[in-house]
C-alpha cells in the first residue's frame, strides 16, 4: 500500500511537465491572525506540481499508516492508547517542509504523522506501535514514545514537551547551533502553569524555539471554551509572537506561514 504511494510519485515526477498540466499553482491565502507582529506571511503562494506530489504522497501515507493502526489496535495488537491524527496531516507536513533534518520536534502522543515526516519509516512505526524490537524505540515505548535523532518524543504527559523543546532550544543556543526546537502541545494542556514559565526563560533568553498549539478544540471530551479563559491560543505567549494558521488548511499555507 506504502511502496503504491511512493511508485505512483516516482512515475509522476519521471514523466516530467506534461502537455495540459501546471507545473506550479498560485494559491490565494487567507491572512493569518497576528500577534505581536507588525506583518505577517504573505496572502499569496506557489505550490510546484514536486512540490504538490510529494507532500500529498506524504500526507496521504501519513493517513495511512493511521489507517492500518487503527485496524490494529481493533485487533488488541497494539497494547496501551492510540492517539492518530486524522485532518491534522497537512499540519506536520508543513512544518516539515519549513524546517530542517537537523531541527528538533518535540511531539505529544499524536505522533506518528510527525515521525513519517521527520523520516523514521513505516516498518519502523508500526513496529514501534506493535512492541516490537524493529521499531523505532526497540519496542520499548509503544504507540505514544516514537524516538529518533531529531524526534524528541512522542510524549504522553500532555504539556511537558514544552520545557522539554526549550532546554532543546537552550542546548542549541550554548552550543551555537543554527537551528530551532519546535514544541508542540495541544490546545488543552495549554492552561498548564509549566507553559508559561518555559515561555519565560525562552523570552529572557531569546533561545531559538517554536512553540506549535494543535487546537482540535477538545481535550477528550472538554471543549476548549469550557476550561480556557481566552481560546486565542496565538496570543498567549504574551511576549512572544504568534501566529494563527487556519486548522486543517493546505499543505502550502502551513508551510508558508511556518517558513515566515
Ligand atoms: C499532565 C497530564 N495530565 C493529564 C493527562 C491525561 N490526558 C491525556 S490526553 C488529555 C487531553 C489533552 O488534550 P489536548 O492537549 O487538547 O490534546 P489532544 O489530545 O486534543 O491532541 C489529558 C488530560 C496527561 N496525559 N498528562
Ligand atoms: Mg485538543
């Protein structure tokens, strides 16, 4: 099903440009939301059909592998939770494409779409998923603890990967590295206390981090407006600035908005 996906972008990209198709689109884009900010990403994009195929392949692959998981969990093959993330796939495709081998992502449980972007395969996730030696953690952290070189985690304790992606950010500030932790966290452990000293020391130190909030607007079965004062989740790092990206919007807008 995988090897499907990857043959069907080889024979795509090897035919070249093609009479009657684009090569490239240009795309419109709603303005993001700004947060202490002057001005934001451009309103206007262009996606190369390269471009276009591969993040689509790697979208769809994402959803996927979701896909088979689940088929697997039903099966009580996969031990624990199961945390998936369908419609959030362009999100971690975006970033991806906005940052760097060397970059460091942080994630929550909901990783494995951030994993197959960042690299690790699929034998490598399911494996992981499943227990097994051949996963990308040995088959020591299941489902919710997919590790590699720049994947700090899947995270089960909601909230954490924030200190967590800062001392990522401080180490590489100290040692003089150019890149960037990206922290993400969802909508609804962003009331923890933990958050907001994190965004402290990051400001104080101006440490290289980017702080990404998935709002799917619940936290289980608490809708974001029941618990949270102010749901403008862009503007809560105060002295930080935010952006709003629209939820579930297309590949080139996340990418757009997270290469600015
Ligand atoms: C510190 C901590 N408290 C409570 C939990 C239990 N818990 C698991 S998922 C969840 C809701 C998280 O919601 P949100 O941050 O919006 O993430 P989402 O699952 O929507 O991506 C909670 C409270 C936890 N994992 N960690
Ligand atoms: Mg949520």
């Amino acid at each position: 099903m995988f090897a499907r996906g990857k043959e069907l972008q080889r024979m795509f990209l090897q035919c070249g440009p093609r009479r009657g198709f684009a090569n490239k689109a240009v795309f419109d884009i709603e303005p993001c939301q700004l947060h202490g900010l002057e001005t934001g990403p451009s309103t206007r994009t262009t996606l190369t059909r390269t471009d276009a195929l591969t993040y689509f392949t790697m979208m769809s692959e994402m959803r996927e592998i979701g896909n088979v998981a689940n088929i697997l969990f039903n099966q009580n093959l996969i031990r624990g939770f199961l945390h998936l993330c369908p419609g959030m796939e362009a999100v971690r495709a975006g970033v991806e494409a906005a940052i760097t081998q060397e970059d460091i992502v942080v994630g929550t449980y909901r990783i494995h779409g951030w994993a197959y972007a960042r690299g690790i395969t699929v034998e490598q996730i399911l494996g992981e998923f499943l227990g097994k030696s051949t996963g990308c953690s040995k088959g020591k952290g299941g489902a919710m603890h997919l590790y590699s070189k720049n994947l700090f985690g899947g995270n089960g304790i909601i909230g954490a990967t924030v200190p967590l992606g800062t001392g990522v950010g401080f180490a590489m500030k100290y040692n003089k590295k150019p890149n960037v932790s990206v922290s993400t966290y969802g909508e609804g452990a962003a009331n923890q206390g933990q958050i907001f000293e994190a965004f402290n020391m990051a400001k104080l130190w101006n440490l290289p981090c980017i702080y990404h909030c998935d709002n799917n607007v619940y936290s289980i079965s608490t809708k974001a407006e029941r618990v949270t004062a102010s749901t403008d989740f862009y503007s809560r790092g105060d002295y930080i600035p935010g952006l709003m990206i629209i939820p579930l919007s297309m590949f080139s807008y996340v990418y757009h908005s997270s290469s600015f």
